[in-house]
C-alpha cells in the first residue's frame, strides 16, 4: 500500500524530518569484543497476530483525511488506514490499485474501472460516487485544504472553485464502478495530479464541506479502506490501529499497529526493551542501535534532499501568483558565490554522520531523468572561487570593515532562517551563517534564534521578511515533474522565482511532446542544467532514508518513497 499523493502532501513537512533516513536491504554486521555480531533477521516461524510499535519524533495532529491532514505523523497513520486509486511500484511507475484506467486517443479522457467488493471500514462498499465527492470536495469554494491543486486540471473544477458551477464538468460517472475524468489539456502526469484518495461520501452525509475538516468523522471516528482501522487516539501520545479483517487485499496478519512518540534521543532505549519496532531513526542514532542484538538498520537513498531558498518576491494570495519584487539575490554571481562558500562535505560529516550525498540538482539521483554529474556545475568548496565571483559582480568591501556592500556601495547584510529541532541543527545553521560570513557577506540568524517549525512554515507561507536566505528539505514524491516546487507560481516555490525560461522547460516537460521518454529526460536534463547554472536555491545533498527495525518485524518492504507498502503482510516472527 503505497500513498504517492500522500508523499505529496508532506512535502512541507518532510522538513522537520529531513533527519530521518537510511536503510540498507541487508542486514549489518559488526566487529565487537574481537567477534562478529550478527544483526541479521530471525529465521523462525512467523507468528499469527500481534502488536508492532512505529515510534515517531512528533505528535499526530489528529486529521485522519488525506484531504485535510497536515501532519507526517498523521500521513503515516493514513498509510496503514487509507487505500488509493492508484499505487507506486519500486521503479517509482504509477500502477494500478483500488481502479484500472484506460486512456482515450486524445490523451484527454481516463476511463477509470474499480474493483467490486472493496469495503470501507464501516463496511459500505467502496464505488465511484466517494472518488467522485472527494474530487467535487477539494473543487467546492468552502472546502479550504491544500489539496485543490490535485483536481485543478480536471476540465471544470476551476469553474466550480470560483463558485461559477454545482459541479465538475469533467466527471462522467457511467455506473457505480465507472467513471470518465476529462482533463483540460494534455499533460503527461495528469494521472500523478490527479487526486488518489476516495472520501466514504455516506460516512460524511449532512456534514457541510466548511465543517467537515473539524468534525467527528474526520477527527474522532475516522473511516478508511485500508488494513488497520484507528482504535483509539490519545492526544500527544499514541495512536491505536487495530486490523480490519475484511480488507480487500486479505487479513492482515498482525492484530494492530501502535503509532507511538517517541523522544529521539531516547530511540535506543526505546528499541532495547522493546518498546518500540520500527522507526525513522536521526544520523546520530546509527552507531548506538547498530550494537544492539536485536536491531537491524535499514538504509535506502531516497527522493529527500535539503536546500537552501533564497528570496525573490512574494505570493500575491488573491491572484496565486508569486511576485518577483526582491532584488537583493538578484545576483547570479552572488548565488553561485553563496554555494562555492559552503563546505558541503564537511557539513554531511559533521551533522549527518556522513548519511547523506552532495546534490547538485534539486532531481533525486533515484529518478530516471535526473541529469548526470558531469553534466552540472559541481560547486566544490572554494573560498577564493567565492570571492572572485562577488568581486566581479561589485560585492567589494569599502568600508574596511571585512564585510561587502553591495555595488551601489551600500551595507550587505543576509537574513538566514532555520527551523528548531535537535542539536544539529543548531551547528547546522551556524555552520552555513559562518560560510558566508568567512567570504565576506555578512549574515544572521533570523529572530536570532532557531524557530519553531510550525511558526517557521507560517513564516515561509507569509513570505516573512526576515527570512531572505532559508534551509529547507523536501520529498518530492514519485513523480520526477519539479512544477510544483519550482514552477513560475507554485505555492511551495517558497523563494518566489519567476522565470520564462524556467515555466517554459518546465511546461515542455509536461507536454504532449513529453509522451515520448526520451524527449521528457532530455527537457529535464536542459532543465536541470539551467537551474544549477542559475542556483535560485542552493542544493546541498540527498538525504539517506534511515530506519531502526526490531528483527522480530517482518515483512517491511522499504524503497525510495517510504517503508508501508503492504503493511498488511508486516508479521512477528519471535
């Protein structure tokens, strides 16, 4: 069970986890007191039932919609208890689930078949009439999630959004277990866009679509199509599943799963006395649970990487446009100067334990069209590099005060934000705010001090001043299309860069011309090239998907977009 739109979503908050990451398919081995430790997997028989603990760093929020949540904890908790129409296999290709499709020769029309017989947790049968209320939902002017974007290219759903029509035009429901979606224009990731997750339309009867993010059904009784069902919530502190026996791929063989936080520094406690058996675990954490017997670490290159954002304009809310109205990167030898002065190896080393890899896209290497290294400019840590590219852009410095000004000679000074977290973050955002001050720009911490994540995304969502220069992470999810980050007027193209070159390879990349693979990666790649040669954001590295994993859980199939697929066959083996 893999939840691609999902992986969308939290997007955003892949921020707070950008931490989380490495995993390996073989089991790890290590020299202690002169002999070989074996971390490898039991291999007695597996056990009928039982309860596994995922440990989590935050607390759930509670929204148990896909349509509304907010939260990865709760999009992990939507991984064991929602279902999708479509699926993502291991080569990151869109594959069939809950429904099949056919494609009409226009490339416009997807003729979606569903299978019968798959009950909702309530046990209603699941038809197209719930695909269709959660698509008309995110198009309804009331509904007020982020997810709108998920049913935009539908032909019509805009027209409803601005209130100018009762319902999508491009939803033809044929029967209970058919339905045609027609899309405004040719697009080679319509599918991807499209919105995965059906809405139980019969659960949520009588609620309005203004109050349904807030009520009993969403928050409290939540009803999924997946293979665990929410048993009980306690509010800071875990969340029970238990397993729902009519789930349509077969019973689940474990009893339940506990979604429980847990305080990372306390991981390898928490997984020697069994309290808990699977976990994104912190760089840091490695060397601990590696001497444990009864832990096996999991690593995995993954489609997360960090960056730095850097501020262009800001979002005109009414209009959804991004306005570039901030000079002061404007700058293209300033922007490759701000990266030629970071040490990124050192800093992978120093605050990841070397689990991560230079990146010099803003393209996981997992994805088929990411540029090959020799193909970009590989921004090697080079101080006099740095310098050279700022003298010649007019950053010299004046006043004699070993800072530049800028070249109409006035003070230069970077605002750089970074959110809360654990310690290394900390040395983190110092070590970048030293980099630049060692070149000569001078540079602070935002506030001061690091910021609360949640008040830091409202900062970024607001375009707040004091964030010029910002670190950020992001999963992309499986879809290589970087639109939605770095379009012209993505919403989450949080540095505001606006740029004709920029939408026009990108919406070539999207093109009926893009049908034909070998053309799409070519496009990417001419993208790809013109971002590292315009370094909008600076790229620092891919991160390293991490996981402790209690060897009595078996069953965890883990690839580059997460490790719930197929949860339904997790199982004990003691």
């Amino acid at each position: 069970m893999k939840k691609s739109a999902l992986w969308s979503f939290m997007l955003l908050l892949v921020m707070a986890l950008f931490l989380a990451a490495c995993n390996s398919d073989t089991s790890t081995q290590e020299k202690e007191g002169g002999k070989e430790k074996d971390n490898s997997p039991t291999t007695s028989e597996a056990k009928k039932g039982g309860v596994v603990t995922f440990g989590t760093d935050q607390a759930p929020e509670g929204v148990f919609d896909p349509a509304y949540a907010g939260s990865v904890v709760d999009g992990y908790i939507q991984n064991f208890t929602m279902e999708g129409i479509y699926d993502v296999n291991d080569e990151l290709e869109y594959i069939p689930n809950l429904a099949t499709w056919e494609i009409s020769e226009d490339k416009l029309t997807y003729t979606f078949s569903f299978k019968k017989g798959v009950k909702w947790h309530n046990g209603e049968e699941l038809t197209v009439d719930d695909w269709v209320y959660a698509l008309e939902t995110l198009a309804t002017p009331e509904y007020e999630g982020p997810r709108f974007n998920y049913a935009e290219d539908i032909k019509g759903a805009k027209a409803k959004k601005e209130g100018k029509a009762d319902k999508i035009e491009g939803i033809e429901v044929v029967d209970p277990y058919t339905v045609k979606i027609t899309f405004e224009k040719v697009k080679i990731n319509n599918l991807e866009n499209l919105w995965n997750y059906p809405m139980p339309k019969k659960h949520y009867e009588g609620i309005a679509i203004k109050d349904l993010e807030e009520s009993k059904q969403v928050r409290e009784n939540p009803v999924g199509l997946g293979p665990f069902k929410v048993k009980k919530v306690v509010d800071g502190e875990y969340s029970e599943l238990e397993r729902f026996d009519d789930y349509w791929k077969g019973k689940p063989q474990l009893d339940g799963v506990i979604v429980k936080v847990i305080d990372p520094s306390l991981a390898t406690g928490a997984f020697q006395n069994g309290e808990v058996d699977i976990m994104n675990i912190r760089p840091q954490s490695v060397k601990e649970l590696s001497a444990l017997n009864n832990v096996r670490i999991e690593e995995t290159t993954g489609v997360t990487y960090s960056y730095i954002g850097l501020r262009f304009g800001h979002r005109d809310k009414a209009t959804l446009t991004n306005v570039a109205d901030f000079d002061k990167f404007k700058s293209k030898e300033l922007r490759q100067a701000l990266l030629y002065a970071i040490n990124r190896p050192a800093m992978i080393d120093a605050f990841l334990e070397g689990k991560a890899e230079v990146a010099n896209t803003v393209i996981p290497r997992a994805f088929w069209v990411a540029a090959e290294e020799s193909e970009l400019n590989d921004y090697k840590y080079n101080q006099e590099k740095a310098k050279e590219l700022l003298k010649a852009a007019g950053y010299v410095d004046k006043d004699g005060d070993g800072f530049v000004e800028d070249p109409n000679g006035k003070p230069f000074k970077i605002s750089f934000g970074h959110y809360a977290g654990p310690a290394a973050f900390e040395g983190r955002a110092q070590a970048i705010i030293q980099s630049w001050n060692d070149i000569g720009v001078k540079t602070e911490m935002a506030t001061g001090t690091l910021i609360e994540f949640n008040l830091y995304n409202d900062m970024k969502d607001n375009d707040d001043a004091a964030l010029e220069a910002f670190f950020g992470s992001w999963s992309t999810g499986s879809d290589p299309d970087p639109s939605g980050l770095w379009g012209n007027h993505a919403e989450w193209n949080y540095g505001r860069w606006v740029d004709e070159q920029n939408q026009k390879l990108l919406d070539k990349g999207l093109s009926e011309e893009a049908f034909d693979k070998d053309k799409r990666m070519k496009t990417y790649v001419e993208w790809q090239k013109y971002f590292n040669e315009e370094v909008p954001a600076l790229p620092l590295w891919e991160n390293l998907d991490l996981y402790g994993i209690n060897n009595r859980l078996q069953g965890v199939h883990i690839n580059a977009i997460g490790f719930q697929t197929d949860v339904h066959k997790w199982n004990i083996k003691e």
